[in-house]
C-alpha cells in the first residue's frame, strides 16, 4: 500500500492562528488469482431439499451475475450427496468464461431430482468432484478451489473433517488457496424460517471455520444477497479498504484503475466510520489485479 499526504497551510485572520489540512493517497491492490479458481457446488439432492433447491434456482442470477462478470479463470461444476447413486459425477455441464446461458446451465445442473440418500456424503462426493486426476475437465492443480457446500442436514461421509480437509490439499499444488463454504443450518441445533428448515451442519461449519470460507444460513429469507456474499467470497474479492486516517468524508476522491467510482449505496462505494473503510458494493467492487486510490483531506 502507498500513503503520500501533502500538507498546506491556510491562514486565518491573524498570524497566530492558522489551520493545516493535510491531503492523504493511499493505494490498495485487489488480489488476483493468476492460476485460476475451479468453483465446485456439493448439493444436497435428498428429499427434503425441495424449498432450498427451488429458492436456489430462483436467485441463481446473483451468484452467476458476479462469476460471469470477472476476468478470472474460473470453472464451475456440480456434484450431489447422494455418494452410493453418483460418486461424486459433475452433473450437468462445466462452465467456464467462455459458456453462455450460465444462469439457465446453472439452473439445469441444481435441478435435479431430489430423490437421492438421506444418507448424505457431501465431503466424499467433493473428494471426486475435485479431484484433478478424476475430473480433467474441471479440476486443475495449479487452481484455487473454491468449495460451496449447500445442504439442510449433516455430512455421513466415511472420512473425518481433518481427513477430509488434508486429502483436498494433497490433490493440488502446495500454492493452491482451498476454501470451503458452507450454507447450512445454523449452530446449535440448526434453524427454521417460513421457507426453509435445517439441522445444524456441523461438520461442514468445521470444513468452513478451518478453512476461513463464508458461513451462511440455508434458512436465510434473502437468497438473493446471500448468494451474491457468496459469490463475493469465491471469486475472491476485496470488498472493504481500511483507511489510514480518519477522512473528511466530503473530500474522498475514488478510483479504481485511474476511472472515478462514485459514491453511492448500490453499484458504488460508501464510507464506514464504525471501522474507518471504504465499502464497495455490487458491480463497483474492483476486480482482480486493480489498483484502488483513495485520496482524501
């Protein structure tokens, strides 16, 4: 991060009064993620997932909008729990910057027919899934594998979260970032809403808490906002800029790659005092690789 001010006086009135006010810049990188993401869902097909299936499908464009929209190298794929029918087989298509109709593929691979296990081996369905050396077409080594798990009940897999998390490791490479998220039922006992009800994910909340991936409640009444939080998180964006100084607020000038980012609460940014940072929301949010100037008084 640079950090430059510049200070210059203002007189007032007489000699022995005067203000200084001082103008800072500081620079933020937005990371990028030159190796690439694959982006793997673990969906719960069992029967009790008709709601959440539905409510999925039904917001799949606040995922997809910000997936389709970066200029990572990313791939998308989908496997369900049902580890006995399935094996952890990509359903559907993979998707990739190069797809069209993301939101209706997407859509086509969540909707399948919910009739699977209620014997549910989501962690050994993403031992398959994201395997390099199973899936060619999907997993690539070198990548960083964002995990997305989407269940209203527990993992039965044959392996234990530690077990679990170091095989993910062993299939990449030593520099690949994992990351599981988990949206699941709530701790302690899970959660219920007029749209949805879960037990506790419990394993899975380990997976994700180990990792540092985004929790999030299956019971949630915004699908919507919570899959764009997600989406956020996968594709790996920086979302709040902490600030040096404490900012007149009325003189932050914004940009991002040298273009002016206008303040605003939707598609722009605004100013958090409660922790001093800039907040980028929706399509404002910088994307990989840019470089974020802030300059204020």
């Amino acid at each position: 991060m640079r950090f430059y001010f510049f200070p210059f006086v203002l007189t007032l009135g007489c000699s022995e009064y005067q203000v200084v006010k001082q103008t800072f810049t500081e620079s933020f990188h937005q990371p990028d993620r030159k190796e690439g993401i694959d982006i793997l869902w673990v969906v719960d097909d069992s029967a009790t997932m008709y709601e959440e299936h539905d409510l999925l499908m039904n917001s799949a464009d606040a995922f997809i909008g910000f997936v389709a929209n970066t200029t990572i190298d990313y791939r998308l794929a989908i496997v369900n729990t049902d580890f006995e029918e399935h094996s952890g087989r990509i359903q559907g298509n993979i998707l990739t910057p190069e797809s069209s109709g993301m939101v209706d593929s997407f859509i086509s691979q969540v909707d399948m027919d919910r009739a699977g296990s209620r014997n549910e081996r989501g962690f050994d369905a993403a031992l398959v899934g994201a395997d390099p050396t199973v899936n060619q077409g999907f997993a690539r080594a070198k990548a960083d594998l964002e995990l997305v798990i989407f269940s209203d009940e527990d993992d039965h897999s044959s392996v234990d979260t530690p077990t679990f998390l170091d095989r993910l490791k062993s299939q990449r490479d030593a520099s690949a970032q994992i990351k599981v998220h988990a949206v699941v039922g709530d701790p302690p006992v899970g959660c219920v809403s007029a749209l949805a009800a879960a037990d506790v994910g419990a394993r899975y909340l380990e997976a994700q808490a180990s990792t540092e991936g985004r929790r999030e409640s299956i019971c949630t009444l915004d699908y919507g906002a919570m899959l764009a939080r997600v989406a956020l998180d996968v594709i790996g964006l920086e979302t709040s800029f902490v600030l040096e100084k404490v900012p007149e607020v009325s003189t932050i000038e914004l940009l991002v790659d040298g273009l002016k980012i206008h303040q605003r609460d939707r598609d722009g940014w605004s100013y958090n005092p409660g922790d001093n940072s800039i907040q980028f929301d929706g399509f404002a949010v910088p994307q990989p690789g840019s470089v974020v100037d802030v300059t204020y008084s």
